[in-house]
C-alpha cells in the first residue's frame, strides 16, 4: 500500500513503477500514458501521410508525369489510405482523448480492463509494422487503394497480403479499446453519475464504442475472406469461381461506413465540450445530444449502400439507401443547431481551442451538406468516383476529425503535459492551416463535377486551373501543420510550466484534479451532484 | 497499479466479446445465405458428401462438453476442487476428441479432392465450389476457435490446480465457459445448414 500512497501526489509523468525509462511507458497501464502513447504513434504516421499527400498534390500540379508514374500515384494513395483511416482517424481522439480523459470525466481511477488497454496499442503497433511489411517486401507496394475491392485485391501481383492482415490484427485493438469503454462507462462511473448527468464527450465514446464492437467484426471476416482468396485460393469474390464482387463491396462497407462514425462521433463529442467552455453558457439541449448521438451511431448501420449505387443494386435497394442516408443527416444537423444555440448570447472567450472548433463546425457542415449531395440518387451517378467524393469525404474525415482532434489538443495540453503552448504560435498555425485547407480541398468539388476522375495521376489539361490551386493549397496547409506541430511539440518539452487545475474555466471533472493528474487521478472518488457545463447558478 | 476487481464488468467484457464472435460468424451465414440462394441445387448435391455420422458425433460430444464445463463452474461454486478439475479434463478431453473427428472427415474430403484449389472440384461447377469453400472455411474457422478453448481449458486447468481459481474467484472459468458454450452454439448452426439441410 506504501507504494500506492505515494503515488498519490506525484504526476502520472513523472511516475516511477517497475519499469524505468522508455519501458515505463511501452509496458505501462495508466490510461494516461497509454493515451500519450498512441497520440506519439499517431502524430509519427500521420506527417507520413501528410507528406504521401503532399507528394500526390505536387505530382497533380500539371498534367502528365510531374514528379511520379501511375504506378507510384497508386501505391502512394493506397499507402495514404491505409494510414490516414486504420491507423489514424479509426483509432483517433478516443484512442488518445478517449483513453486520457474518459475515466477521469466520468470520476474513475482507470479504464475497466487496464492490462487489455495495454495490449490494444500493442496490437495497434503489431498491425502498424505488418502493414509497414507490404512496403519493403514481396512485389512492391500495394495499388489496391485502401478498400482492397474484390477481384483486384487478389489479382495484383503487389503485396496486398500484409496490409490487409495488418488492417484485421488493428480491428482486435479497435474491438478490445471498444469492449474496454463500454465496461468502464457501465460500471465505474463516480457515485451520483446518473446517465444523463455524464458529460457528452464519454457519451459520444459510447456510441462509437458500440459502433466499434459490433461494426469491426464484419471488417475482420471480410479482410479474413481475402488473405483466403489470396493464399487458398478459396473464391467467394472471384467472379472466375462463382464469387461475386459486389458481395464483397457489400461486407466492406457493411463496416466501412458505420467507420466513418467511429471517426465522427468521438469528434462531434470533443467539439460539444468545448463550445459551452468557451461561451461560458450550458450547453443547449443535452438530452438531444445525447439522443442524436445514439441515433447517428444506430441509423449509421444501415446506409452502407450509398458507397454502391453504381455497383448494382436493386431500384427499390437504391431508393432505401438513399432514404436513410437523408435521414442520418438529420440528427448530424440538430447537434450543428444545438452548438451555434450555446453560442448564441453566451460570452465567447477567443481562444486556440474554440478557434479550431468554430472551423470545425464551418467545415463540418460543407462536408455534411455535400454528403446529401452524394447521397441523392440522381447526382451520385454523376459525381460518383470524381473528385468531387474525395472533397467531400475530406472535409468530414480531415475537416471534421482532424479539426476536433487539433481542438481536442489545444483545449486538453495544458492538463496532459502541464505545461502551455504558445498561444501566439498555435493561433497562427491554425490561420494557415485553415486557408491552406480551404484552398486545397474547394476546388476539387468544381474538378469533380466537372468530370475529374480520382485515383488517376494524370488529368485533362482543361482540368488545369482548379489544380494548381489545390496543389498550392496542400502546401501553405503543411506549412500550417508544421507551425502547429513545431509549436506543440516543442512545448510539451520547453513550454511556459502550469499547475493551474482549471485555466479554461471547465466545468466537467477533469478541470478539477491535478494538472499534471497524479497516477490515481483522484485523491478520492468524487461525488456528481450537478449536471455538466452548469454555468447559470 | 492497485487491483481492482469487478466481476460482473469482467463478464459483460465477455458478453461484449461474445457478441463480435457472433457478428464474424454471422457475416459468413450472409455469404453462405447468399450462395445457397443462387446454387440450391448445388448446395443441396455437395451436402450429400458430408458425413452425417460424423457431423451427429461431434455435436452430441460439443453439447455434453457445455454441460460437463457448466457443471464444473458449479462445482467450483460450492469448493469442490477434485469435481471441477474431473469435469474440466472431461471437457478438455471432448474438445480433443472433437478435433481428431475433423481431421478424419476433411482427410476424407481431400483424398476426393473436395478441396478449394483441386483441379476435381473445379469441374464441378460454381455451386459445390462455393459449397466447399463455405464448408472450410466456417469449419475451418470454428475449429481454430476450439483450438482457443483448448488453450484456455488447459490454463484454467492449471489455475484450478495452483488454487488461483477458488470458491470465491473464479471469473475464468466462468468466462471460459461462456465462451465455450458460443464455440458449441455456432457449431449447432453449422451443423444443420452443411450436413442436414437436403
């Protein structure tokens, strides 16, 4: 018990267990440094991603082989993928954020299953290198793009088996982190913590932890089917044994799209617990949160087929697709209400987070709104596979998840590592960033409906114009990305030292224990009696 | 770290986990539904070659296993330690015994080459290639799941033995069995739709 009652008033950073230096953290099951652990992961892969999209950008700044064949456009597109979506945004802000915060938002000491919290980053990890794997071994890189549609996936002579096995052992870690959350939101919130009086982040993480329990599964067996078609040679896609493709696009999305919410959901949460901080005002319709939340993470399951409506389906499948895809927008739509509402007289406080949350709504709702543009029958047929879709799905998955995420870090840094950034700087990164995002990815809505294909490195020259713009756009946007991550990282090391508990004027629990929170987060579990974000008392 | 110990949460961990099983499986009952609605003819002729006795032994042995191991956890329940570790070498045993009875039948299946890749089954047309691409893939895939419950019987077995599993901790072994008795129920739906459904 010595050992634990020391614990008690030192940082979780600055813990000694029984291991010491680089292992303390690798082998560690504090949620908090597993939280940490993966963001390291996830900022290393991710400015590889960045720079494989950047490199495609450069290569589209004029038409014709700039500085690539297509050869290489498509290894590194898949290469994108891959990382942008199983590494990154799937396991995003609830691997991070999630892991951090939700036991301490709900009044908990850890997470329900510390030990296998550990071993979903290590699988996480594991899957990460096996992916790495198809890069330097066998025929060269993968060039299926990161849905690995049948029957190309198993016709290419590329090295598709250990991206995809890699993709199912990263589906154990998302299923483990889910199981983890649902349990931990169950049966360890803080006395007087009814469910309705829990905060809307972990509740945003209950939906996705549902989402990733009953969703990743079908993942798995799909990815499963196509190392068999590759090693067994077993057809269930193979138009040459029987199979049917279409099938396969069908189990894909079956995932794929309830994987967008996974990464929304988690985003959607971040954002509603940094609007009434930064108006200093309740948040607007709680309860309607909450609801849209379960009925985005619910309804989501059921509109897989948007992804196909020119694969070939049935008219009347087509037509109840495209319903329900109208119909998720709805409850998308009142939480944007609920935010602009809290806002609405509140007493806005100018600040980094709030910056990246108020763009996060702005370029949420362009992606939203596009998405029913794609989502209604008739349009679809023309804007399918142009670029147009990659726009859209750009400004959900990067505007949307990659917005929150930046709000997530400005708004949670000082309580992770005790110290600040310079607001300055962040402010700036995110002025840069949010023009270079703007200029990069609105033209490809015009090249898309113009008729500009995606997943080609080359192009019309009458597709020129809109290009060169988008390409400068990747640039001034990496540039903004270097200020922001330049600026962090340095000072998660060097920044101005805090010990202040509270210095947005939170009203949820995390802002009441220690910054840095000591090893137990709590000295002694508290008792909820108020909402969250009470402000008006 | 302090231990914190929830039994209840420790079984709706399993139940969760219980839950993307089903989901795996059930994805592949998709695909098998989807073909048997194209090739019923086919399907039906393929079913014809499994053997049926087999197929009855192994379930008959699945389902008393779910029983020796349900009585086993009951067992450890009043701290009767020499019970629960009979009932769970029986169980062990079964699982054992289950395995040996496949290797037999999918011996059998490749010395006729009704095996995915085999140049006989190609000629056969796209019905009985699905039909035994289905049939290996699922029994192929249930039987890596009893080779899991095997591991776990053999750890639980040691725990048992060291005592770490006792009256009044005995959460693996609950848990095991429920795992076990999902690994006996998917086989219960595998078994009517390749072996008895004509």
């Amino acid at each position: 018990m010595s050992e634990a009652s020391t614990a008690k008033h030192v940082s979780y950073l600055d813990y000694k267990g029984r291991y010491k230096g680089f292992l303390g953290w690798i082998l560690s099951t504090d949620h908090k440094r597993i939280g940490l652990l993966y963001l390291y992961t996830m900022l290393g892969f991710f400015s590889v991603g960045a720079i494989l999209g950047l490199l495609m950008k450069t290569q589209l700044i004029a038409p014709g082989y700039t500085i690539m064949g297509p050869q290489t456009y498509n290894a590194l597109f898949t290469l994108h993928g891959i990382i942008m979506i199983f590494i990154i945004v799937v396991p995003g802000l609830p691997a991070v954020f999630g892991n951090f915060f939700l036991p301490i938002m709900i009044g908990a000491k850890d997470v329900a299953f510390p030990r296998i919290n550990l071993l979903s980053w290590w699988l996480y990890v594991i899957g990460i290198l096996i992916v790495l794997t198809s890069q330097f071994m066998g025929d060269g890189p993968p060039d299926t793009g990161w849905t690995f549609y049948a029957p190309y996936s198993f016709r290419t002579p590329t090295n598709v088996l250990p991206a995809v096995f890699g993709a199912f052992v990263m589906g154990f870690s998302s299923i483990l982190t889910g199981i983890n959350f649902v349990v931990t939101i169950h049966r360890m919130r803080a006395p007087g913590m009814k469910w309705l009086k829990m905060p809307l982040f972990p509740w945003t993480l209950y939906g996705t932890a549902w989402i990733q329990i009953l969703a990743t599964p079908v993942i798995g067996i799909t990815l499963l089917l196509i190392v068999a078609e590759r090693t067994l040679g077993i057809g269930f896609f193979d138009p040459a044994l029987g199979g049917d493709p279409i099938l396969y696009q069908h189990l894909f999305w079956i995932y794929s799209h309830p994987a967008v919410y996974i990464m929304i959901l988690p985003a959607m949460g971040a954002i509603s617990e940094i609007i009434p901080v930064f108006s200093r005002k309740t948040i607007f319709g709680y309860k309607a949160i909450v609801l849209s939340t379960m009925a985005i993470a619910f309804v989501g399951y059921f509109v897989w087929g948007h992804h196909m409506f020119t694969s070939g389906m049935s008219g009347r499948a087509l037509f109840a697709f495209s319903f329900l895809t109208f119909l998720v927008a709805i409850p998308s739509a009142v939480k944007v209400f609920n935010w602009v509402s809290t806002m609405h007289r509140g007493s806005l406080i100018m600040q980094t987070p709030f910056y990246w949350a108020v763009s996060f709504i702005f370029v949420f709702m362009i992606g939203g709104l596009t998405g029913l543009v794609l989502g209604s029958l008739a349009t679809n047929v023309h804007l399918h596979d142009t670029h147009f879709v990659v726009a859209h799905f750009h400004f959900i998955v990067f505007g949307g998840t990659g917005f929150a995420f930046m709000a997530a870090v400005h708004y949670w840094f000082p309580k992770m590592f005790g110290r600040m950034y310079d607001a300055n700087w962040a402010n700036m990164g995110w002025g840069v960033f949010f023009i270079g995002f703007l200029a990069l990815y609105l033209p490809m809505f015009y090249l898309g409906i113009m008729g500009m294909p995606r997943r080609y490195y080359d192009y019309l020259p009458s597709f020129h114009g809109g290009n060169i713009l988008s390409s400068l756009g990747a640039w001034v946007m990496v540039a903004g990305l270097l200020i922001i991550f330049i600026n962090l990282v340095r000072s998660a090391r060097h920044g101005q030292k805090t010990s202040e508990k509270n210095p947005w004027n939170g009203r949820t629990l995390e802002w009441q224990v220690d910054t840095p929170p000591t090893l137990f987060n709590f000295d002694e579990i508290p008792t909820v009696t108020k909402r969250p974000y009470d402000y008006e008392e | 770290m302090l231990e914190h110990r929830d039994d209840q949460g420790a079984k709706l961990g399993m139940w969760l986990f219980l839950f993307t099983e089903l989901l795996l499986f059930g994805m592949l009952f998709v695909v098998y539904a989807v073909y048997r609605s194209m090739h019923p003819e086919a399907f039906r002729i393929a079913g014809e070659e499994l053997d049926v006795v087999i197929g009855t032994i192994n379930t008959v042995i699945l389902l008393i296993s779910s029983m020796t191991v349900a009585m086993s956890i009951t067992a450890i329940q009043k701290g009767d330690k020499k019970r629960a570790l009979q009932l769970l070498g029986i169980t062990l045993l079964i699982a054992i015994v289950f395995l040996v009875n496949k290797y037999f039948e999918w011996g059998a299946k490749f010395e006729y080459g009704f095996y995915p890749g085999a140049g006989e089954l190609a000629e056969l047309g796209y019905g009985t290639i699905l039909f035994f691409g289905l049939y290996f893939f699922m029994t192929g895939l249930h039987a890596l799941h009893i080779l899991i419950g095997i591991g776990l019987f053999i750890y639980v077995i040691a725990q048992v033995r060291k005592d770490r599993i006792h009256q009044e901790d005995y959460i693996w072994l609950e848990n095991t069995g429920l795992y076990w008795h999902l690994v006996d129920l998917i086989w219960i739906f595998l078994f009517p739709l390749f072996y008895l459904i004509h």
